[in-house]
C-alpha cells in the first residue's frame, strides 16, 4: 500500500536526519519550478501569438469578428496560465526534499505551499519584466499625466500656455490656413474634455470655423460639435468600463493559476511520496 511521507512501516526506521533543517522551504525546488513555468509560457504565448495572427486579417469582413477573437485570446490566456503553473507547480512538488518530522497533512500543505511559491515567484518575475518593458511608455504617460495635472492646477507648463496663446489670436476673419485651425481645435477639444465640457465661447468659436470651412449652418455646425464630444465621453466610458472587466479577469485568471499550481504541487509530492513511476514516457526504445 503506498504511504505518503511521514508514514513508516511497521518495524521500519525512519531514516536518520542529519542536521537541523534550516527552512521548510526548498527554494531550488521552487526556482526550478518558476524557470519552467516560465519557459512553458513563454512557448504557448509564442505559439498563441501566431494563432492570433493566423486569425485576423487588415481587409474588412474577413478573419474572425472582435467578439470571438476576444474570447478565443481569453481562453488561450487560462490556458497558457493553468498549464505553466501546473508544471511548475509539480515539478517543484516532486523535486522537493523530504522532510520525516510532519504528518501527511502538513506534507501536503508544504508541497502546496512550494507550488504557491512557484507562482508567486512566476508572477514577480513577470511584473519585473513587463515593468521593464514598458518603462518607457510608462515614463511618457507620467510626463502626459503631469502635464495634464499642471494645466488643470493653473501651473505653468508650456502646454497649459497653448489655449491661452491659441485665444489670444483668434480673429472674426476665418480664412485661417486649415491644419492650424484643425490644430487649434483639437487642442479646445482636449482641454474641453480633460475639464469635463466645453465652454460657451469656445463652442461659438469652433461652430464659426466649422461652418466657415464646410459651409453649413452655424445651428448644424454646433450639433456637429455636440456630437463628437457625445461620442468622445462614449469611447472614454467604453474605455473605462473594459478596463474594469479586463483587470477583474486578469486577476481571476491569475487567481486559477495559484489553485493550479498548489493542486499540482501536491500531486508532484503524492506521486514522490508514492514512488509513482513515469519510465514508460520517458523511455525512448
């Protein structure tokens, strides 16, 4: 009958413990994990990455529509997730050093426990290396959000100068070069949005640039402006509420990894427990 560790036959001696074990921890064990958890996702996100493509196409009407491209890249991220930890997880489990003085409860919470290392350990490194990668793009969007930040306190920045420079010359004559007027307005825009509306005057002053250039209406030329802020605060409440539900996922996929790799952690020490053999595998004639 195969015993966990822990458990001695009868009229067998346990074997001997030489030294004081330092740490119940075999952190060899969990850094070899974590290198294969990684390397496994790093392979089935290559190989996921040339699914994708293989499914999008530039030309409209063809490659797979954004609901179902959607759910297939959430999928295949569970995916990629659960089976690197697992293999992690049970690696470290079945390599893990015996420890004789824990009943075969504590054995199985301490391979558990390795398997929970290996992905805490997994999901550092990751955060390391995506924070790294991104370093820049992360130092520009400061740089954005301090320039924002200064404009809506009143401090000095020469971004904040741009609207009030800009007022400063507008003219009755509407017969602007068109790029600077487009310029001009993109700008009243962005501030209008980053202040949560548009002022009166500003909104006269667009619809006077807007019907002079298209020839409409100023009431028709007005509604135009309504109507890109009304679709502006749209896409930003888009933006927001998928946000949301991204990091909601995120964080459960993540969460599955963790009860992944402590369940495959404890099968690993099972199976090393049990001298479970997998010579049949690896056995190549």
């Amino acid at each position: 009958m195969a015993m966990r560790q822990g458990q001695v036959a009868a009229g067998a001696a346990a074997p001997a413990v030489t030294g004081e074990i330092r740490s119940y921890i075999d952190w060899a064990a969990v850094i070899a994990g974590t290198v294969l958890s990684s390397a496994i996702s790093l392979v089935l996100l290559t190989f996921g990455a040339a699914i994708g493509l293989s499914m999008v196409s530039p030309f409209e009407g063809e490659g797979a529509s954004g609901p179902v491209f959607a759910v297939a890249l959430g999928l295949w991220v569970l995916w990629v997730v659960v089976s690197s930890f697992m293999a992690g997880g049970y690696l470290a489990g079945r390599m893990r050093r015996r420890a004789w003085d824990a009943t075969p409860h504590e054995v199985e919470v301490r391979d558990g426990a390795h398997g929970l290392s290996v992905w805490a350990l997994g999901i550092l490194v990751a955060g390391l290396m995506a924070a790294a990668g991104v370093s820049g793009v992360v130092r520009g969007g400061a740089e954005v959000g301090g320039g924002l930040a200064s404009a809506g306190a009143g401090k000095e920045s020469p971004e904040a100068f741009d609207y009030a420079v800009d007022s400063l010359f507008r003219s009755a004559d509407q017969r602007v070069d068109p790029a600077a007027a487009r310029g001009e307005v993109a700008r009243i825009l962005a501030r209008s949005a980053v202040r949560g509306g548009i002022a009166a005057a500003d909104r006269t002053y667009i619809a006077r640039l807007v019907a002079a250039r298209t020839g409409v209406e100023p009431l028709e030329a007005e509604r135009r402006i309504d109507q890109v802020m009304a679709d502006a605060k749209k896409a930003a409440d888009t933006a927001r509420r998928t946000g949301i539900w991204t990091a909601f996922l995120a964080a459960a996929v993540l969460l599955t990894g963790a009860a992944a790799a402590w369940w495959a952690a404890s099968a690993g020490g099972r199976h090393r427990d049990e001298g479970t053999d997998f010579s049949r595998f690896t056995r190549w004639r």
